[in-house]
C-alpha cells in the first residue's frame, strides 16, 4: 500500500482512537472518537491506506472501508503489540499499529468475505456447544463418584451408562442423586442434539462452495476442516507460500539463534487453535488408516512412521495438508494424487 496518507484504529466497542499520519510519518490527528465520527475522518482521506488490528469487529469495518475505495490491512494483534513503546494505552497503541504496518515482512491477515464469516460464526457456535457438552459431561461423572458410580470417559460410553446407573437399585445413589442425574442426562442429549444441528447446517454450506469441494477431496480432511479452512485463508491470496499458511495456524517448528547457532523447536502452535485442532485430528484419522495403501502419499507417511514416530509424523502430515490446501485454494485446481517413488 503506497499511499500518501496512512490511518491507524484502535478498533473498540464505542470509542475509536483514529491516527493520521502523512506520507512523512507525522502524526497529524490522534485521538478518540465516536464510530460516526471516525468515518467522517476516513471520508476525508479517498487515498488512504488503513490498518487495524485483527480483532472482534476488524472484518466487519475492513469490508465497509474496502467498499469505499480504501486499501485496508488488518494486522495480528500479537504482532502489533511487539512495536508498542511506553505503557498500554489507546495512543499507544495506534502507534504500535502504524510501525507494525511499516514492516515490509510482516503478514497482513486476509480479509473475511460475509460468506466466511458465516462459516466462521457457525463454527464458533458449534464449538460453543461443544464445550456445554463437556462440562455437562464433566459434572455428570463427578456427581456419580460421590455417591460410588463411575460412569468412564467417552460421551457415547456416558450416554449408555447413566440410564442403566439410574435403574440400578443397588447402587447407593438417593432419589434426589437420581433426579439430578436424570435432569443432566436430559441436557446432554439435548445439547448433543443442538451441537448436530448445527454441523449439519455447516456441512450443506459446505457442499455448495466450490473451494470446499475441492479440499474435502484432500485425504483426512472432512467437510468441518475444509469449510472452516475455507473461512480462514479464503483464496489464500495473502500467502505467498503454503509455509506460510501452515505458519499462520503454528504448524511449523519454532527457530531460537543466537552466536550463529539455531536451534529447531517444537511448532510454535500460533494462531487459530481451533483450526490446528481440526487439521491435526483429520491427519491423525489419516495416519492410522494408512495401512498398506500404494498411494504416493501413504507410502510417505509409512516412510515418515519408520523414522520420526507417530506424533512428529501426525504434524508433518498436517504441515502437508495445508500446503496442499493452500495450493489448491490459490490454483482452483482439484487435488492430485502424489506419485509413490
């Protein structure tokens, strides 16, 4: 983004702090104001190149401004945060924001359409419900150890045991203990019902975007994992590699130099934990069926069980996964099957 005037905004639920720098890098406004305000001041700069950092609301006014004409960056919040100087505060932070954005290096992340950002909505209300379960599942088990019943872990494993610990008249659970039982029994199946509900309506958006046609195609990956691939890269445009991808969810190892030696981590597991979860889950389905499938792909994941393990292989074929992805998204083409060597 080359043009004259740069603005920077502290995005927040009511205030904004708004900066306007020149093309020399004066600060020439830096203060609070309302969200009518703010673009007052935007709509006097047709020119201006604008970054915020990727936070709640950042997509929804990074497509308002780009609707206008504007060139709009969305910078990581953790990334920003590394250029702030003195303490935490709003016009701190706007600054922090306007040096980030002047690193030729640094990454800006990839505007959501309203059709990814639906996904993504959907997704995080899934997980949502996700979680209920747990907790509903968690509190279940820790009432029957009070009174000497232990259900195992498992929610398929649960839902058979609860009702037969209900019925069963030896055990020393009272008829309050029952009650209780049975009320939170009754919510996790409803929860669990919800939770259905709503991967299912995932998938029929899924299947009608044609970027997540293509990926489900990839060995491993799901309609969940390709949908929600989908809302986080997009095109993956903003990558100029598929490393790059796979750096942006923390697949990658982590590098520490220092005197001219480097040292090879673990992966750095940054960015979206939920999306690495996903990748990493389908890649593990694809490790253990395997088998003694001839594919190109199988023979080297056989090749990287021999030498590196279960684990580090179950990363390196995640790594895979997303370069492939990436590759695909930013091609349009279908996946191919690697060559067996």
């Amino acid at each position: 983004m080359n043009n004259s005037t740069t603005i920077c905004i502290d995005l927040a639920k009511e205030v904004f702090q708004v900066a306007v720098f020149n093309q020399a890098g004066k600060a020439k406004l830096n203060k609070e104001v309302t969200a009518k305000k703010m673009c007052l001041i935007i709509a006097q700069y047709p020119d201006a190149a604008i970054y915020m950092e990727a936070c709640g609301s950042a997509h929804h006014w990074a497509r308002r401004f780009t609707s206008s004409g504007h060139k709009v960056g969305l910078i990581p919040p953790h990334l920003a945060a590394k250029y702030r100087v003195g303490n935490k505060s709003d016009k701190n932070d706007v600054l922090s924001i306007y040096k980030a954005c002047k690193n030729q290096q640094l990454h800006c992340v990839q505007i959501r359409t309203l059709e990814q950002q639906d996904i993504a909505t959907l997704h995080k209300f899934r997980e949502g419900y996700k979680k209920e379960r747990n907790q509903i599942a968690n509190r279940l088990r820790g009432f029957g150890r009070e009174y000497g019943v232990n259900f195992a872990l498992g929610i398929n494993k649960l839902l058979k045991q609860v009702p037969i610990a209900l019925e069963d008249a030896e055990n020393e659970m009272t008829v309050v203990a029952r009650r209780v039982i049975f009320r939170l029994l009754e919510q996790l199946r409803h929860v669990i019902m919800l939770m259905k509900e709503v991967t299912d309506e995932i998938e029929a958006i899924a299947k009608q975007i044609d970027a997540c046609q293509r990926l489900v195609q990839l060995p491993g990956i799901a309609w969940l994992g390709a949908s929600m691939m989908y809302a986080k890269f997009g095109s993956a445009e903003c990558f100029r590699r598929g490393r790059d991808a796979s750096a942006s969810i923390g697949l990658v190892p982590a590098h520490s130099g220092s005197g001219g030696k480097v040292t090879i981590g673990r992966i750095t597991k940054r960015g979206d934990t939920y999306l690495r979860t996903l990748i990493i889950n389908g890649a593990r389905s694809l490790v253990i069926h395997v088998k003694e499938k001839t594919d190109g792909l199988s023979c080297w994941v056989r090749q990287l069980l021999n030498t590196k393990g279960f684990n580090k292989t179950i990363v390196a074929v995640a790594n895979k996964l997303v370069r492939m992805a990436t590759a695909m998204l930013k091609s349009g083409l279908e996946y191919r099957q690697p060559v067996a060597q």
